[in-house]
C-alpha cells in the first residue's frame, strides 16, 4: 500500500469531515453527508493502522473522527477534558517525538559546560583566553555573588522572575529554531556561563557549593531548554529535510508541534521557578535541596517518558497531539 497516494486521494474528504464535525449547526443534507463521511472514514483509519509507518498521520485522522463521532452523538467538547487530554497525551506525545533531538542538545550542551569547567580548573591561560579578570572572589567566595543571587530578592519575587527570564529564552530556543544558528548559540552562550562559573567554582575549591545551588532547580529548568532547543533544532531541520511532506505542510505541521511544546513547558517552568525561588535559597541542607529538585526532574522524565509513549503509539488512543497535526487544520 503506497500510504502517500492513499493519503492524497482521500485527503480531501477528511477535512471535509473535519469541517463539517467542527461546525456548530448543521442542516439535514449535511448531517447526512457527515454520518456517511464518518463511517467512510473510520474504515480508511483501520487500513492506515494497519499499513501507515507514521503515527502522526493515524492520530490526526483518529481525532477527526473522534470530533466527528462526538458530533453525531450531540456531545459537545468539555474544556477541562481537553485541557486534561493535552496533558496526558498531547504535550508528553509531542515532547517524546522530539525525544532524539532534545537528548542530543543534552549531551552537547553539558559537553560543552564540562569542557569550559575542565579547562579552566586546569589550564592558567583558560582565564586569559576568555578574558576573565584575576580575582573572581567575589563570585566564588562563600557569601559571594553567586550565592546571593538566590536570596537578593523576595520568594516569590524571585521565582516570578526566574520564570519569566526561563519561558523567554525557551520561547527564543522553540521559535528561532527555524533559522538554526540562533538557538545554537544561546545554547552555547549558557552553557559557557555554567561552564565558567562551574570552573571558577572548582578552582575555589566549592564545587559542592556549586551544585547544591545550581541542582535543586537547575536539572528541571535545564531539561526544560534541551526540550525547547531539540523541538526548535527539529524545526529548523524540517525546513532544510521536510520528507515526504511538502515543505510548507512539513514546517506547517511541525510548528503545531512545537507550539504545544511551548504550551506544556510554561507549567514545567513554573515548578523550575518556584524551586529556584523557594528550595534553591532554603536553609535545607544541600542534600535535602538536592533529593527535592531530583525528585521532581524524576517525575517530569517517567511522565514524558511513560506517558509519551503511549500517546505515540499508532493504535492508542486519540491524543490531543492531533490537534497540531498537519490534518487538523
């Protein structure tokens, strides 16, 4: 079965359907052609299941006929179950598809950071090169700037700040991606900061102090930007590789994608941010700060991972991913 010419030829009648399931009142004619159209439909959507190698095509013709279905049988859309359905299929399943390209900006990014943190722990000329000033005691002496940039500001002042300042460069990361270098560079450019900071730390000898500020909230917020970066990096590619897509339906369909991903993200950061504001400045000791922030970067990990999958899968149930499909439109 050629899945592409399959999907040509009856394509149109799948966004009549999708038109038709989307309108608020119908006449007699066109309730009819919608029930016709349905079962149609529902036949064509078991042959792709079981021939089409592409989930994303069997989930957006699978929310098509559930909108249809829900038509037919005068259920109108409940918003929080659609809001609840984003959150267990929709964003996990977006951010699964993405899954190689944001864990390749992972171990690029932390690469890097470690390079720049090695080499100047361990090389006198690092300082020079990167135009560093001699005494960095005020940075990394205990009481030091990099402390007191935790606690310089109010709670929750702080944690507003820090999510703000997060969902813009992820925002940047997501929606640059298109053009590539960009987001390659504001990932380079923070993971050089982290990579200094974390050698100058190290040469101070208060790594530990490092990492028991940066952890508690850092490993949320940090899988938060490779999420961004890796869906931004994928869209750019899709622009240069669409596929078997047309161009424009290739970027077109990978934007709704990374558009959820935005979307979901905006909470994540929201737990990032209240744990740099609340936990990260806490008198809790390192390792209670630590065990918070893994806790909730293992929580976030086995949601996406578990429920990503399961929303991926081609003959799973209907997924809110569907609705940044390139069929939903």
């Amino acid at each position: 079965m050629d899945v592409d010419a399959y999907s040509a030829r009856h394509r149109p009648t799948w966004a009549r359907l999708d038109t038709l399931s989307r309108k608020r009142t119908l006449t007699g004619a066109e309730a009819d052609e919608l029930v016709l159209l349905y079962r149609r439909t529902s036949q064509q959507l078991a042959r792709l299941q079981t021939h089409s190698p592409e989930p994303e095509l069997v989930a957006g013709l699978s929310a098509v006929i559930a909108r249809a279905r829900g038509k037919i049988v005068g259920s109108a859309p409940n918003t929080w179950t659609e809001i609840i359905r984003f959150f267990t299929h929709g964003f996990p399943g977006a951010v699964y598809r993405v899954l190689g390209w944001w864990l390749g900006v992972a171990v690029a990014f932390l690469g890097v950071a470690a390079g720049f943190a090695t080499w100047i722990t361990y090389d006198p000329s690092a300082r020079e090169t990167l135009g560093l000033q001699g005494n960095t005691g005020a940075l990394t002496a205990p009481g030091g700037a990099f402390e007191t940039y935790y606690t310089e500001h109010s709670n929750d002042a702080f944690a507003a700040l820090v999510w703000t300042n997060n969902a813009w460069v992820s925002a940047l990361a997501l929606f640059l991606g298109v053009l590539i270098v960009p987001v390659v560079y504001l990932l380079f450019m923070n993971a050089l900061n982290i990579g200094i900071t974390a050698g100058l730390m190290a040469e101070a000898g208060r790594l530990d102090s490092f990492f028991g500020f940066l952890l508690p909230h850092g490993m949320l917020e940090l899988t938060a930007i490779f999420i961004a970066g890796g869906a931004g990096l994928k869209l750019g590619w899709t622009l240069i590789d669409p596929g078997r897509l047309s161009r424009a339906e290739a970027v077109a369909r990978q934007g709704r994608i990374t558009a959820a991903i935005a979307l979901g993200l905006v909470p994540t950061l929201l737990v990032a941010g209240l744990l740099e504001g609340f936990v990260t400045p806490s008198a809790l000791a390192a390792p209670a700060r630590i065990a918070i922030g893994l806790l909730a970067e293992s929580a976030f990990l086995a949601y996406i991972l578990i429920a990503g999958r399961r929303a991926t899968r081609p003959t799973g149930p209907t997924t809110a991913v569907a609705e940044v499909s390139y069929l939903a439109r």
